[in-house]
C-alpha cells in the first residue's frame, strides 16, 4: 500500500466509500439473516412479508440485529484502510456510501472515526447503483472518487471524478477503466486452494479413515467390500465437509472473537458466505448420494451423522462434557458404518473401545483451547461452555478415559480377536494395547504444557513420532493377518 500513491485531486473532492465487499470483504444483509436465525429464529417467518414491503425493509429490519460488537470485529480491506485514513490525514473528507441500512452504517462510522458522513439506505430507498449515482451525485455535485467492487458500481462510477477498484473481477476492472480515471486498485482477499482446502477442513477426512478399519475382521481381501468402504469413505467425507461449512457459518461472529478461528477463511473475509453456502448444498447432496451407492445402511447411519453434527454446531457444543461425548460418538458411528459396509462381525468391545478413545482426544482438544484461554487472559471462550478454573477437571477426565481406553482394547484382545480366530497371528496384536499407552500418554503431555495444536488429528498428521507408532502399528496387524 506504500507504494500507491495519495489521490491525484484536490482535497475538496470527497472520498466516497462503498461497505460491503469494498471496506468489508463480506456481505452484512447475509450475516444478519444469519444472525436472525440464531439469535432470534422464532422471527424468520417475517423475512417474506419484508421482502414484499421493499429491500429496503428487509435491510432495515435484519441490520438492526447486527450489534456493534459484531460491527468491531468485521475483517477489513486492510491497504483500502490504510489509504482512507492517509486521505483522511491530508484533509480530504471521508464518506461512507452503503446499500446496508444506516443503523449499520453508522454503526461502521464510530468504528472507523475518520468517516465524517454516512450514505445509506432509510427503510425506504435501496440506496444501491443508479439510486447511489443519484444522491451522491446530488450532495456532491462538485465531484467525487468513488470505491466499489461490483458491477452495480459503474453507473456510480460513471458519474465520478475517479475510482477505487475494490473487486477482484478482470471484466470489471476494465469496464471501470473505461468508466472513469482509476487511480488505484485494492482487490479483496482471494480464495486461493489453500484457503478453499481450511474451509472444507480436507484433513479432516483423515477421521473417515475409521470406515476402514473393519475391513480388517475378515474382509480385507474382498475387492466388492473395499469399493462399498471408498464409497462410504467418500461420502461420510463430503457430508463432514459441508456441516464444516455449516459449522463456519453459525459461529461466524464468535470465531472472529478467537485468537486462531478469525483466521478462518469464511471468519476472515476470504471466503464469501454465498459461496460456502453453494458448497455446503453440493457436499452435501453429492455425500448421501454416494451412501445411498454403497447401501441402506451406509445411508442410515450418514443420516444419524448428520443429525448428530447438526445438533452439535447448532447448540450441543455449548454443553460441557456432552460435546466431547457427542464428538467421541460421530467418532464411533464411522466406525459403526465401516462394520455394516464390510459385514465383519460386530464386535461390541470395538465400539466401546472407539468412545473411549475419542472421548479422551476429544476432552484434550478441549483442554488445549482452556490453557489457550488461560493464555490470553480470558475466562471463557465465545460460543463454548468450559471456563479456565475447569482445566483441572478436563485434564483428570482425559488422562482417566485414556486409561479405561488402554484396558478396554485388552479385553478386546482377550475377548474377541483371539477366541474368534480373527487372525493368524494375533499375539501380534499385544503391540496395540502398548502404542495406544505411549501415544495417548504424549498426546497428554503435550497437551498438559500447552505444546498440542488445537486439534488432535492435525498434531497426529503433522508429528513424526505419531506417524511412527502408525506404521508400527500397521506392521503389527500385517503380521497378525499373513
């Protein structure tokens, strides 16, 4: 931005500044139907009888719900920023030029104190392309530089004395050349494949990995089995992929209070949230098509997740110790699939042993974010129940269900794998009870000095050391089967 030199027109010439997807890389009339859904939901069946008054009610309406907390912790276009308050240094005067409704509006302004006017929409003008050429042009009939990103934009473009190009569309930028004198450009934050791969959390897929492990008891030679294991493997994966987005989109506004979700591609401005909704619909719909390739069962028990996870983003997170139980159960349920996928035996032990495994990451996962919330002298985390004075109850909670997860697979040993011949050579399988003892218990003691990731499976994916009690682990069950 230090490169971009200061406006070229003298200083009585206003800068006029569009809100939504030029100051703010998001659009405020979706985050507050967002926000009616969650805060005040019982209220939704309003929006149609709005619509019919005008856009102009339904953006009057909804920005009322947006707070001005919520306004402090909007991502900005931070070089289109900086320029606004190096303009507002030199004396030119500043303006806000919004189709949001001026509640909203105004509320941006106390944020950003060198904006000295407010232009927005009243409950009755949708103050948005030839409507904002019009009234600007009728308080500023001297001229005015005008910032945008949309091609609803060129018709007040076409009445300026120059443009800020805040979109990151090619067409548009060369119809706003032709429009009138650009004097600089300051594209959004764009989606690359790094920010769309955090937004569909792709390494999180490693958790369907589960629907695998059954093939084990008996079917792993069966190529018809495998292809119905891939399907499921796939489809548990998309449907995850989409409650993320899901997720993302309910808790918006909290994640943008947290040190590391405001980074998040959709919390941050990166994403747009009409495209994580798109997405969300195509994951979602393309996930239980494949559970209903790989059969009745697959598809049941994805419905059951997707249930489950729902409940979980919309409210059940908020509850203490029964979201780790919730978590530790989606856990179990991929597990549960990958049995009815492959029709191995059911083994009642592996299921048990499944909750406890995941109930123990799952309580450290929430013992990372309270020493994280120690950290940065919180008491409490936005859109979570645990408080800091509950880490020592967390901390005991996951060592002891580590514990009850080490012995509950040497009963399985003793009970299932070797009474059922299940497997050639099972006293390999002894290594199992001893790795998962000396995984769990570093998990633990990382997670105890505040050295873990915030998620399990991540810090598994990434650690070296966990990667080798993988491949021990492999080998070992190898050597059981031949």
């Amino acid at each position: 931005m230090s490169d971009v030199p200061p406006l070229n027109c003298d200083l009585t010439v206003p800068f006029v500044i569009d809100l939504d997807g030029t100051l703010v890389p998001t659009d405020t009339l979706h985050e507050a139907m967002f926000l009616l859904l969650k805060r005040d939901w019982s209220r939704a069946w309003l929006v149609p009888l709005w619509i019919l008054q005008g856009r102009a009610v339904v953006k009057e309406k909804l920005g009322a719900l947006i707070t001005d907390r919520d306004v402090a912790n909007f991502p900005v276009n931070a070089d289109l920023l900086q320029f606004a308050e190096r303009e507002a240094r030199r004396g030119r005067k500043i303006v806000l030029a919004t189709a949001a409704d001026r509640s909203l509006a105004e509320k941006v302004a106390q944020r950003f104190p060198f904006i000295s006017n407010v232009v927005a929409s009243d409950g009755q003008t949708n103050l948005r392309g030839r409507a904002k050429a019009d009234v600007l042009s009728k308080i500023y009939p001297e001229g005015f530089v005008y910032a945008g990103d949309s091609y609803r934009d060129v018709e007040v473009w076409r009445r300026s004395a120059g443009a800020i190009f805040a979109g990151g569309s090619e067409r548009l930028f060369e119809r706003v050349k032709e429009a009138t004198h650009l004097f600089a450009s300051f594209p959004p934050p764009s989606l690359r494949l790094n920010g769309l791969r955090r937004a569909l959390r792709l390494h999180q897929w490693a958790k369907n990995a589960l629907i695998f492990v059954p093939l084990a008891l008996g079917q792993i030679s069966d190529p018809v089995a495998w292809t119905k294991a891939i399907e499921g493997f796939l489809a548990f994966s998309l449907v995850a992929s989409a409650t993320y987005l899901l997720n993302d989109l309910w808790d918006l506004h909290e994640d943008r209070q947290h040190w590391s979700k405001k980074k998040r591609p959709l919390a941050s401005g990166e994403m747009k949230l009409s495209l994580s909704i798109a997405l969300m619909l195509i994951f979602g719909a393309a996930g239980f098509f494949l559970a209903f390739v790989a059969g009745s069962g697959c598809l049941a028990l994805l419905g059951c997740y997707a249930i489950l996870t729902v409940a979980y983003s919309l409210a059940l997170k908020r509850q203490p110790v029964i979201d780790v139980f919730v978590l530790a159960a989606l856990f179990t349920l991929r597990l549960a699939a990958g049995l009815v996928i492959a029709q191995a035996v059911l083994s009642t032990w592996l299921l048990v042993f499944s909750m406890f495994f995941f109930l123990s990451l799952s309580f450290g996962k929430r013992q990372t974010e309270i020493v994280r919330m120690v950290t940065y002298g919180k008491d409490s985390t936005p859109g979570r129940g645990y408080r800091a004075m509950d880490a020592p109850f967390v901390l005991a909670s996951g060592v002891a269900t580590m514990m009850a997860t080490v012995l509950i697979m040497v009963i399985y040993l003793i009970e299932d794998a070797f009474p059922k011949g299940l497997y050639k050579h099972p006293y390999f399988l002894w290594w199992f009870p001893a790795v998962i003892f000396l995984w769990m218990a570093r998990f633990w003691l990382l997670c105890h000095r505040g050295d873990l990731h915030d998620d399990p499976v991540a810090f598994a994916l990434r650690d070296r050391v966990s990667l080798f009690y993988a491949v021990t682990m492999c080998l070992a069950l190898a050597a059981a089967i031949a």
